[in-house]
C-alpha cells in the first residue's frame, strides 16, 4: 500500500533536512581539519597551505602550545566547577523546597545569573575583583584574608580556580531550580512510605531522594562538565589565558594558535586531539549513564 | 501539596541561608548594574558608595553620541532573530518526525543531537573563519546565522519534541479518522497545540543565539558585530572604560532576563533541552 510506504519513509524524509545541514556544517570544519592537519600553514605567511608536513603537527601541538596543561586546566575546570555547582545546587534546591512564604518569588529571581551571557558575567566579576578599586579584595581584605598583590585573577596560583568560582557564581542556580523542580516530581508516597518505615532525614536523602534524582542529575551533570570542559568565553574576558599559560583551558589554546598565531596547520592538528578526548568523554558518558535510558 | 511543618528555629535558618545565597547571587548583578550609572572617575571609590548621584553619560556614550553600541543592539537582533528564524522549520519537521514515529536509530539520533549541543565550539569556528573569506561571506549577518544553526538546530529539536510529546495521540487520530492527511493533521493539530512550546522553543534558542560570543567573536566584521562582543572593545589596551562596559552589558543582559521572566514555568525545561519538564 502506498500510504503505508510514504509513511514509513515519512519520518526520514522529515529528519533529512536537519540531519543534511548538521552534518554539512560539521563534517566541512572536520575534513578542513583533516587535511591541513598534515600541512604546514600559517596565515601570515601564506594564504594557502605551503607544504605536506606529516607528522609534524602533532607533535608541534605538544612543543609550541601548553596542551598537556591546558587538557589538566579544562579537566580540573569541568570536575571541580561540576562538583561544586551541583552540591551547592542541591542545597539551595532543598532550602527552596521547604515552600516558606517567599520562596517561589526567590526561585525566580535566582536564575538570572544563568541568564548572562558569559562574557557579561565575565566582566562583572573582573570589575569586583580589580586589585585595586575592586569590591571583593577589598571585603576580603577587611576580614583579613590575604589578596594576592596581582589579584585572584592574575596570580598564577588562583587564576583558574577563579573561573571556576565564577562559573560556578553563573550556573549553581541552574543545577538549584531544575533539582528542586526534580525534587517535586519526586512521588511523595514514596517519601512518606520511608517516613512510616522510620528513616531519619539523612538516611532518606542518601538512600531515597538521591536516587530517585539520578536520571535528571546525571543529565545536568554530564551538560555542565562538557560546557565547563570547553570553557572559552570567561577564560577569554577573565584571564585570557594567564599569567603566562597558567589558565589555559583546551578551547582557548586552539583560539591562541588559530586566531592570534593564525598557525592553521597546527591548529587542525590540536582540534582532531581535542575531537578525539571529546568524543572519548561523551561515549564513556553515554554508555555508563544513558544506556538505559528512555528518553 | 503538602506543606511540612518548621519550627520557627528551623524557619529562620533557612530565610537566614537563602538571604546568605540571593545577596551572593543577586548582589553582583546589582553592584554591576550600579557602575553603568556611576561617573568614570568613581568606578574605583571604595568604601563603596550606594548612595550617588545618577550619571547617564555611558548610556548616552555608548548608544547615542558617539554611539557605536546602537548598530550592534540592531545587528544581535538581526542575528538572534535569524538564527532562531531559520532553525524552526527543520527543527519542527525533526522533532514532530521524532515524536511521532518509531524508527531504528532514534536514541542514536537523539543522542547525536544531543552531542552537538556538548561539544566545543572553537573546534567548528576556526574552519568556518576561512570557509567564510573563501565564499565571500567573511563579516556578513549571514556567515553568523547559519554557522550558529549547529546549536540551534539540535537544541530546538529537543525542546520542541518535549512539546509534541504532550499533545495527545488520540486529537490526531481522531483527524486522521475524518480524513485528514497526516500533513493536514500536522498544521491543523500539532501547530496549534504545540504552539506554545513553538514561542518558548524560539524564545530559548534567541537567548542563547544573544549569548553567544564566539561565533560573532570570529565571524563578524566591525559593522556586523553583535551587543555582547560589543563589551570587549571598551577592554582596550589604551585602558579599561568600565562605565561604557557597564552601560553596554546591562542593555546586552535586559533581553534574556526579561524573557526568562516571561518564560516563569519553562525555564527549567528550556534549560534541559526538554528533558526535565519543570
């Protein structure tokens, strides 16, 4: 019958345009990279690839460029920030979930960190962290704790940990309003059966809540790590990338080598390495956590 | 729901922890917010001073008189707008496809999807920085538009199948039953009840594509460049003009924030691409 064939070809035929225009728009940066990979090229020099390179590359990827420090930057990045986010998240979604008058008014004006654009919140906290003239130096040196002369942003010691506090200042509401709207969804027989069976509130929370809050946390968490593990934006407006390479971050050593060095051969080398980690953590990721998972 | 008891001890720990948390997320915000109105030469008072006079010339420096912010408020528009403009019909086709029929491969392709949305975004950009001299496209709205469809597309997908997923099986059928062709069934069932999650699919994907810095970063030219970007040239290397910073990123920051408001219930969907329904 035909109407049973065009509807079976029908879901095909209305992914195809989308599926077409990704896959155009990946595969084209992708074979770009491929081949100049093995080039020798840079931009200043030369409009087009001079010669065939090998291996060259690569290996320059691990010479010229920080990459071993900028692969540790982005995983310290991703792991602490994650961790950090979604305890901090859960807290504050279990405070709001005591319901007390205001509340629901607090949960909405909560998210707006979430809705700058990173380099908007970068710059805001460049401005309160300025050593000098800036408000929290100045705060924390009141209460006597002791600022680096260069400022948290410009000692090599707690550039990279200050990214991750102000990612973590933009993104903690996020894990804290979508974990209190998973902690609604939480069927409350289930909570009140453990009530009646005596469970304490701690052991409840370890042994009923979290659970019950898995599928939605590894969700978030798996979004937050890759988001953090590619951080750009704020490495861009905070540090950029210093002192020195002290805070260097997988994306923003490719934007040095591409964009600023215009070492293009180079560049292809360092973004199929960074392909190839990337792929390795979403896959790991996918087949741990989603594997049975129904969407 | 059921509301638990607190003791009033146990009350004012909580109000006591959550003013701790809204002054330390709100209260950067505020303080940036403060600058945009304070003269230049006050940037850097400390003790800080709440009480000051309001001074407008940032405004009137940075989107009047010289003015250079004004054109980029127009071309994020044109960006965002675009953006959001050009992925919903192959998001719509997608996700209705998703939705409403089963099919080999669909976690696969869901996953897929989802995998753009996760990777990072320099590995496309610099490819695409050449790709746009080499077809004469370098600096255009354009170049900007369809190179940010890597993340609108997959994200709207997503959004928008939560929505389509909603609208009861039975309503289509029924239609079928009468004769409807599935095309029919689609724009006189779907469209109108998913509509509400076809304003809050736009509204998300035209935050995120305003958001967006690296794409414009790279991709635009002066004249095309967008509001948040707009930021970074008051950052010069011949000094830091804080309250033309300021003014620019609180007109960059208002459009997201006030659609987040709007948005109310869906945010917490919005933000997890549809997986969690808040």
């Amino acid at each position: 019958m035909v109407v049973v064939k065009l509807n079976k070809r029908l879901p095909y035929i209305l992914l195809a345009p989308s599926i077409i225009i990704l896959l155009a728009l990946i595969l084209y940066p992708l074979a770009f990279a491929l081949r100049n990979s093995f080039w020798f090229w840079n931009l200043q020099t030369s409009p087009m690839p001079l010669y065939h390179s090998g291996w060259d590359n690569f290996r320059m990827v691990f010479l010229v460029t920080p990459f071993s420090e900028a692969l540790k930057n982005s995983l310290l990045l991703a792991g602490l920030g994650t961790f950090a986010q979604f305890w901090l998240g859960m807290g504050i979604a279990l405070l709001l979930e005591s319901h007390l008058r205001g509340m629901g008014l607090m949960r909405a004006v909560l998210i707006m960190p979430t809705t700058l654009a990173p380099v908007v919140a970068g710059f805001l906290f460049r401005y309160l962290l300025e050593p000098k003239g800036g408000i929290l130096p100045w705060l924390l040196t009141g209460l006597g704790i002791p600022v680096p002369p260069q400022g948290f942003l410009g000692n090599a010691g707690t550039a990279l940990f200050s990214i991750g506090l102000v990612d973590t200042w933009q993104w903690t509401p996020f894990f804290a309003i979508v974990l209190y709207a998973g902690l609604l969804s939480i069927n409350e027989e289930i909570k009140e059966a453990a009530q009646v069976d005596g469970a304490s509130g701690w052991r409840m929370f370890w042994s009923l809540t979290l659970p019950l809050l898995r599928p939605i946390a590894a969700f978030l968490v798996m979004i937050r790590f890759m988001q953090l593990f590619n951080s750009f934006d704020l490495v861009y407006v905070l540090t950029n990338g210093g002192p020195g390479t002290a805070s260097r971050t997988l994306s923003f050593n490719l934007y040095r080598e591409g964009l600023v060095n215009y070492n293009i051969g180079l560049t292809a080398a360092m973004t199929w390495l960074v392909v190839i980690i990337v792929s390795v953590i979403i896959n790991l990721y996918l087949f741990f956590i989603f594997r049975k998972r129904e969407w | 729901m059921e509301m638990r008891r607190h003791t009033a001890r146990q009350k004012l720990v909580i109000y006591a922890l959550m003013s701790l948390v809204m002054v330390f997320f709100l209260g950067p915000i505020f303080w940036f917010i403060l600058l945009a109105f304070r003269h230049p030469s006050e940037a850097y008072n400390l003790p800080p001073e709440l009480l000051f006079e309001p001074y407008l010339g940032n405004f009137i420096d940075t989107f009047v008189d010289p003015g250079n912010n004004a054109p980029q408020l127009v071309n994020s528009l044109i960006v965002s707008s675009g953006a959001t403009l050009l992925s919903l019909p192959f998001a719509l086709a997608a996700a209705y496809a998703l939705s409403r029929f089963a099919m080999r491969g669909k976690e696969f392709i869901l996953n897929w999807y989802i995998s753009l949305l996760i990777a990072p975004p320099i590995v496309f950009v610099i490819p695409y920085f050449i790709l746009m001299s080499r077809i004469g496209w370098a600096g255009s709205y354009q170049a900007m538009i369809v190179t940010l469809q890597t993340l609108a597309i997959p994200f709207s997908v997503w959004l928008l199948k939560s929505f389509i997923d909603e609208v009861p099986l039975d309503l289509e059928e029924a239609a079928w039953v009468d004769g409807a062709t599935r095309l029919r069934a689609f724009f006189f069932i779907i469209i109108p009840l998913a509509l509400p999650g076809l304003i809050v699919t736009s509204m998300f994907t035209f935050v995120f594509s305003w958001n967006n810095v690296l794409f414009p970063l790279v991709l635009s030219r002066g004249s095309t460049t967008t509001l948040p970007v707009g930021t970074i040239s008051f950052f010069a290397s011949t000094g830091v003009y804080w309250g033309h910073i300021a003014a620019t990123a609180v007109v960059a920051m208002l459009p997201p924030m006030i659609i987040f408001l709007l948005l109310g219930r869906y945010v917490v969907r919005g933000l997890t691409f549809g997986a969690v329904k808040g």
